[in-house]
C-alpha cells in the first residue's frame, strides 16, 4: 500500500517522465519539418519551382523558433528534475542535436535561395540529376538518424554513420564533374557554382545526420564515438546485443 | 561562529566553483587552440608552408578530444552539483560553445588541406589578399567572442555579433571577384575553386564565433538572442549597463 509520501514521488516521476517523452517528441517533430525542407528545397532546385523555394525560406523561421523552445524547456528540465544517468544523457543529448536539426534546416533554406537564383537564370540540367540522388539519399539519413532517436536503436544509427561515407563519394565525384564541365565551357562557371554549393549544403546535411546518429549511440550506449574510428562505434553497439 | 554544517556546505560551494572555473578555463584554452589554428591555416596557405599545414591538420586531433573531455566534464556537473540558475546556464553554454569551437578547428583543417592542394600546384596570388584579410578578421572575432566568455562581456559579445555581417560582405565580395577571374581564365578555375573553399571555411568561423557571443549574451543576461534581429541583442545587452 502506498502512503501519500509514496503516491506524491509517484506522481512527480510521472510527470519527469512526460516531460521527457514530450522533449523526445519536440525534437522529432522538428527532425520531420527539416527532413522534408531538404526534400522540398531539393524538389523546387530540379523542377524551377520559385514558389516552393519561397515556402522552404519562409518555413525555416519556424524551425528557428522550435529550437528555442526546445533548448529552454531542455534548460527547464534540468533546472526542475535534476535528471541522472540515462535521462540526463537524454537531455543532453537533444541539446547537441537540436543545433544538428537547426544547421539542417539552413542548409534546406541555402538551396532553396540557390533554386531561386538558378530559376531566374533558367534550366541549368548539368549536377541536377546528382542533386537529386544526394538530397534524396542525405533525407533518407536524416529520416534514419530520426527514427534511431525515436527507437533508441543504435543498429540504425550505426548504419547512418555509415551511409555519411558513401555521401562523401557522391559529393566529391559530383564536384569533380562540374569541374570538368566548368572547363569545358566557361559560360556555365556562375550557374556550375550554385550547383556545387548546393552540393555542399547537401553534404553538409549528411554530416549533421551523421552527427544525430553519434548523439542517439551516446544517449543509449553511454559510449561517446565521435572523433573515433568506426570499429569504435561498431564496438558500443555491439555490446547492446 | 560557523557550525560543522556550514563549513560542509562552504566546502561544496567552493568545490562547485572550483569545477565550474576549471570548464571555463578548459573551453578558453580550447578556444585559444582553434584561434591559433586558423590563423596558422591562413598562413600555411598565403604562404605556401606545406609544413605548417600538416600540423595545423595533425592538432586538429587535439581540439577533437578537448571537446569530448569538456562535454563529459559538464555533463558530470549537470549530474553531481545539480546547478540552477546563472551557473546552470553557464554549463549548457559550454555544451553549446564547445561545439561551435570544435567547427571552428575543422574549418581551420579544411583550408590547411587546401594549402596543401594549393602549395603542391604552385602559386596562385589571385583571391590570397582576400584570404588574409578575411582569415585575420574571423580570427580576432573568434578572439573577442573568447574574451566575451571569459570577462562575462555582452558588449563585446554584441560587438562580434555586428563583426560578422561585415565579413559576410567581405565573403561575398572575394567570391564575386573569383568567379570574374574564372571566367576570363579558365585554365585557373581548379586553382580559384579550392580559393572560394576557403574563403567560405573562413565565412563558416565568422558564423561560429557569432554562435559562441550569442550564447555569451544568454550565460550572462538570461536572454536567447538567436534568430532575433540585431536590435533585440542590443536591448538585452542595454539593460545590463
């Protein structure tokens, strides 16, 4: 039977732990919104849509302020519940990748500015089709690295660390045949650039996934893998199982 | 007459302030690291020091492992002294800064490897002023933003904020120029690419040392002037004096 001192304790631990799940969720909520502002930005670079290039600049001051909300309630957290052990890893955790998802979202607004430009200055098809394979593939990382946080699964966010190198690839093989092309025909120097800073920005995304799943390994295993080789991360995950 | 009681709690205090001082002096020595290693990567380059390249890349390892030994020393005084208030803010400032200054040394990594793709194709004048312009310029903001920590200065802090519109004018500047010179000399477009990289690393610190003096202003006012235009910095920063 529970006495009141009980039920009292109970009840706080109760609501620690909804304030915990609805950080967890503030966070994913605004891995989704710039997930699909990669995948937007992406979408109105290929096809000239000035209009959804708009909506993606727009949409990225929202995305500013839920990082605000979420490192103040995060601050709030531990200020009130002086969280421990796993749950303070939790929140410390989501104070790194909320600047991650804060960095992602204006790499999404850079290409969406650069669509604009490259709208203005008509179809430049040369990169278009990298574009999209890198920004589907980084989205995909995001998406992943989202989905390790949300399950705790350091298996998935062991994968995106991964993935991180394949982009590199992509990246520099991309960036080496807008070169050559940019030689080829100086005329297309301006609009080549444009591309090849939008290949960065992409790249860029993919380095901030990368840097979630290090973060999601972290909060579960205790282990922190970055600036470490792989076999390292491949190690603390594999004592999970 | 203090009992044993107080003299405990005295003690703690002093402990507390003692750890707190020690990650204060941790990040500034961090902070220290990565000034140098800009201004270093700026030289390598201007001056063709393939050498001094190297160890700017070789350091980079240092920077990497004070940043993971100050997320783990704050994180163990989130945990072990439960602080509130300004000392509380000033921890999760230190989360936030450290990572900031670790980009900082990567951007410092990146122009040191393109000084040595650069040193290895010989002399390449066109965009170097540029480069050192520009290169001292996001030093002494990474500085005065360092200081600003150190002296709880949000003057100073609010002064390198404003810094870094002026070198995004210079950024913009240096790259119009570049792309000019590409298009009437092709042959040196592999040459002026690898020069805008730099000069958008150096942008990227401007940007960082920019983060470290935002998050000055909310340790020392309580006030989160991210994503807020320039005359909300300066109000916060008006009330203190």
């Amino acid at each position: 039977m529970s006495t009141s001192k009980d039920t009292h304790t109970k009840h706080i631990s109760q609501q620690f732990n909804s304030e915990l799940s609805e950080l967890k969720n503030r966070l994913l909520v605004m891995g989704g919104i710039v997930e699909q502002q990669v995948q937007n930005a992406v979408e109105a670079l290929v096809n000239g849509d000035s209009e959804l290039a708009d909506r993606v600049r727009a949409k990225d001051k929202e995305v500013d302020q839920i990082e605000l909300t979420i490192d103040e309630e995060a601050t709030r957290i531990i200020a009130k519940r002086q969280p421990a052990a796993s749950d303070l890893r939790l929140v410390v955790s989501v104070i790194k990748m909320v600047a991650d998802l804060e960095r992602i979202g204006d790499e999404a607004k850079k290409i969406a500015k650069f669509a604009l430009a490259l709208a203005e200055e008509g179809q430049a098809p040369r990169g278009y089709v990298e574009v999209r394979h890198i920004g589907t593939h980084v989205a995909s990382m995001v998406r992943d690295a989202l989905d390790a946080f949300a399950r705790f699964d350091t298996k998935v966010a062991l994968a995106v660390m991964k993935e991180d190198d394949a982009v590199d690839n992509e990246y520099r093989s991309a960036t080496r045949a807008l070169v050559t092309f940019m030689m080829e025909d100086p005329r297309s120097i301006s609009r080549c650039l444009n591309i090849m800073w939008v290949l960065r920005a992409l790249e860029r995304v993919g380095d901030h996934a990368n840097n979630v799943a290090e973060h999601v390994i972290f909060m579960v295993e205790g282990t922190d893998v970055r600036h470490a080789p792989m076999s390292y991360a491949e190690q603390a995950v594999e004592r999970q199982s």
